[in-house]
C-alpha cells in the first residue's frame, strides 16, 4: 500500500522476509502459503531483489525446504554498511534451479543493525504500491 513500510528487522538470526501477495504474468504454477512458495517438480529461473533500509551489510538467502532440512540455494549481500541513509538499498539473486520432486522455499535476511518499522523497506507517499521484494519465477522445463 502506498506509504506503507516493509517491517522491522532485529539482528541476531535470519528473519523470514513476509511476501503476501502472487502476481503472475500468466500460467499460476506456485502456490504462497506463510511468506513460503511451493512449486512443481522443474526446472526454474529465480530473479530476485529484497531492499534492506537502515540495517547496514545485508545477506539475503533463497532458502529451500524451510520446514524440513533448510539449505541456501542462492544467497546474495549487500556489500554496503549504511546505517544512517534512509533509502532502499537491494540485494539481487538470479539463480537456475532444478528439482525433480515438488519443493517450497522462503526467502530470508540476515544484517549488521536492527531497525524498527522500516528495516525491510522504506515505504513512500507517491501513490504508488510499495514493493520490497520481487520474486520472480520462471519454468523452463
């Protein structure tokens, strides 16, 4: 919604990054259940930004089998230390991925600095829906 802000980010762990919304272009393959995505067996092209607002360095992971036996598929940082800016800086991942059985996957964040309300993405009154996440899904095969 417009000038809404994307959420607080404590330090300390990874936090799930919310994505409450599937927009598809065409064909609905995935399914969103709990800021999680599950998929068919395939194979996949992920295309993907997260901003991170305030929290410093930042390290986004594309996570597999979240509820199982989590492992990284792709992860991405942020390379920057700003604290002070406000502004939406973002980390990208593109990654091929192939499964032969159906798979779920969250995407997750880990930074330097905690940041209450806005850490996650700063929201702006343009009127305009404020995205700070962009997760795009395309299947090859």
């Amino acid at each position: 919604a417009d000038g809404v802000d994307g959420g607080t980010y404590t330090t300390g762990s990874r936090a799930t990054i919310p994505i409450n919304t599937i927009d598809p272009d065409s064909d609905v393959f995935a399914t969103l259940n709990l800021n999680q995505i599950s998929f068919p067996a395939g194979v996949y092209e992920f295309d993907i930004a997260t901003a991170g607002n305030r929290i410093g360095d930042f390290q986004t992971a594309l996570v597999g089998d979240p509820n199982g036996s989590p492992f990284d598929i792709a992860t991405s940082s942020s390379g920057f230390a700003v604290v002070g800016t406000v502004a939406n800086y973002y980390v990208f991942i593109k990654k091929r991925y192939s499964s032969s059985v159906p798979f779920t996957v969250e995407l997750q964040i880990e930074a330097s600095n905690s940041k209450a309300t806005d850490g996650l993405g700063r929201g702006n009154t343009l009127g305009n829906v404020n995205r700070y996440t962009i997760f795009k899904a395309n299947k090859v095969l």
